[in-house]
C-alpha cells in the first residue's frame, strides 16, 4: 500500500504559542524577528497540525511568491508556518489542492518570507522532465534530510507518477526531487515500509502543465 508523508506537528507548538501569548507586552519592547529564510526543501507546518515539505518557491507570471507542496499537505484556505520560526505566525496559505496529482500551491504573504533558492544539499535552478531509469536523483526533506537513489521510472505509465529508490518517510511529503540543480519531481509516497519500499512522487511536467491550464496563482511559476 501507498503511505502519505504528511506529518504531525509537535504539541510544543501550542505550548510554545502559548507562552508567547502570556508574555505579550510585558518588559520592554523588543524589535520585529526577521521573517523566515524558506526554499526547497524547508519543513513547514499547516493549520499547526500537520508537518510537510516545501517543494520549491518563486513567483509566478503576476509576481506572487508562491510555492508548492504535497496536495495531501492541506486544502484551500489551509494556514502555513515556516517549521523553523513557528512563533513568527501565519507567512502563507493553501490556495489549491489537486488530490489527483497530489500537489498544492502556496501563496505567501509579502515581506514574511525571505526566499531562497539552497536549502541543506539541494539547490533549485530550474524545472525539468521527469528522470528516467537509471539515472540517480536526489531529495532534501524536513525528516530525513538530504538522501538519493536510483530511478525506476513511470512504473505503471500514468504519465505523472516517478518512482525511486530515495529514502523517505512522514514528514517528507513535498520534498524537492532534483537532478543536480534541476527540480523534476516532489515526494509524495512511500510503497510499503518507509526508506526500503520505493517513493513515488509527482513530476513537475505534470505539476507545471496543470497549473498553467488552470491559471490564476502559481501560473508561468519559476523558481527564485
């Protein structure tokens, strides 16, 4: 069976968000955090429930930074915290989920984000077609880090689906899937038992082919 990678966020979160809240306006005044530095690659939190990956981040062809992530990740109106700076707040939202090809667009609010195109091991440069086998790709994930493997392919020919043998599991869901600097994939599932069943992700032709007959956010979209 397929597992999704979603996963789910600490209790610390709340506690954390908690104490932040009893502290406000008590001794002298602090300045303004700087926002979050977020890329590929970067855990983020939806609805301070569930923990996934960000695929990637730029703007589309209006200007908006936006992003993309596992569709399973959340659905419109679904709110986004960067996992590292979970007491800054909301920096973006869910604007659509197609659960079919399991993706989903982020747009984040000006100014609360500082993009980035390196995160861990994985620089993203530009989008590309899906791998073939045997070729050797590679992820950065907000569970397992940076980890690569070989290319099976479109297994069942599905058109959108690739397989690999990446390690992987919950929290990874989104992770960016690169042939050197070129983005060509995202995770979005494991087969089985979690770094020893092949992941299976979502090609970024696919992704890219549907947003843009879709239009609106996330259309023309490149990377920073």
């Amino acid at each position: 069976m397929f597992r999704k990678l979603a996963g789910v966020a600490h209790a610390a979160f709340a506690v954390a968000m908690s104490a932040a809240l009893l502290g406000a306006g008590a001794g002298a005044a602090q300045a303004d955090p700087a926002p979050p530095v977020l890329g590929g690659g970067s855990g983020i939190v939806i609805d301070n429930e569930f923990e996934c990956t960000l695929t990637t981040i730029g703007h589309d062809n209006a200007g908006r930074l936006v992003g993309l992530t596992a569709g399973h990740c959340g659905d419109p109106g679904a709110q986004v915290y960067a996992e590292v700076a979970r007491n800054y707040g909301v920096i973006g939202k869910f604007v659509y989920s197609n659960h079919e090809l399991d993706y989903a667009v982020i747009e984040f609010q000006p100014g609360r984000v500082i993009p980035v195109n390196r995160i861990g091991n994985v620089a993203i440069t530009n989008l590309g077609a899906p791998p073939q086998f045997p070729m050797i790709v590679c992820k950065e994930g907000r569970t397992t880090g940076n980890t690569c493997g070989l290319t099976w392919g479109d297994v069942f020919g599905t058109n959108y689906e690739t397989w690999t043998q990446m390690c992987v599991v919950e929290g990874d869901s989104g992770a960016p899937v690169v042939v050197g600097s070129t983005l060509v994939g995202m995770v979005n599932a494991y087969l089985a038992l979690a770094c020893f069943g092949p992941e299976v992700g979502t090609n970024m032709t696919a992704i890219m082919d549907d947003i843009n007959a879709r239009g609106g956010t996330g259309a023309g979209y490149r990377p920073i």
